[in-house]
C-alpha cells in the first residue's frame, strides 16, 4: 500500500478551480446527490458496486479520499477547505447510491475514508464467510 500524502506534501494549489489535475477539483457539473454508478448499494452487491465506486472516483482523480491516501491536511493550512469540500461531495455521491438502511447505519462516520472503511468491515472478503455462516442459519430455521 503506498503512503498517505497531505495536500502540502504533494504541491497542490489551493486553487482548484482550473486544476483538472488536482483531487480537490469538481467539475461544474458535479453536484452532491449525483448518481454515478448503475446500481444501488445493498447486502448482496458490495464487490460489484465497489468496483465501480473506485473506477468512477479513480477517473476523478479522487480514490486517494476512499483508500487513505489523502488524507486530511492539518486543520491551519490553506487546504483543508478544498479536502473538506471535496470529501463532502464524494461523501454525498457514496450515500446516494445507498440502501437507506446502510446509509443510516453509516451516521457516526463523518469522513469518505470512515465510511469506506465501514463498508469494507461490513461487506469485505473478510466478513464474506460469516454472512454465509448467517444466511445458512436463518435458511435452516424456517
């Protein structure tokens, strides 16, 4: 896994706004509750609508918010605006192509990289084998 990097670390401008280069930058066209992936999050499509998840925010130039690293610039420099505004957006498109019941079980996490981390814990490979564990239990009692 490569390091996290700090907006200073990396040279960005804090001017955004004509840098299509920089992960702080959003498109005119970008807006919170924006649909960028074919299907909705639910309990059965976590791999799939990852991938796309990841796909959409690498050609953003914005997976470094989901996977650690970009992380958040100390709170006196002139970047954390630009982090938070372009956290709160990603933050909006996850959570609008989320079952209601995920999404309000994510309220305490407050950053992209919380909720990313929430989601892998809850859906990952890792979780994979106790859902089936629970699934099979269930179908059996009935």
């Amino acid at each position: 896994m490569t390091e996290p990097v700090i907006a200073i670390e990396i040279g960005l401008s804090t001017n955004t706004s004509n840098d299509s280069n920089s992960p702080f930058y959003i498109h005119p066209n970008d807006y919170p509750r924006q649909l960028h992936v074919k299907e909705t999050l639910n309990d059965g499509n976590y791999a799939y609508w990852s991938r796309e998840i990841k796909d959409f925010l690498f050609a953003k130039n914005m997976v470094g918010f989901i996977n650690g690293n970009m992380e958040r610039p100390p709170k006196d420099t002139p970047y954390m605006m630009a982090w938070q505004r372009s956290d709160a957006i990603i933050n909006s498109w996850l959570t609008t192509v989320m079952e209601k019941e995920i999404r309000d079980n994510l309220k305490h996490a407050h950053t992209t990289r919380e909720i990313w981390e929430e989601l892998e814990e809850r859906f990952g490979k890792e979780s994979a084998p106790r859902a089936y564990e629970l699934k099979w239990k269930l179908a059996s009692t009935k």
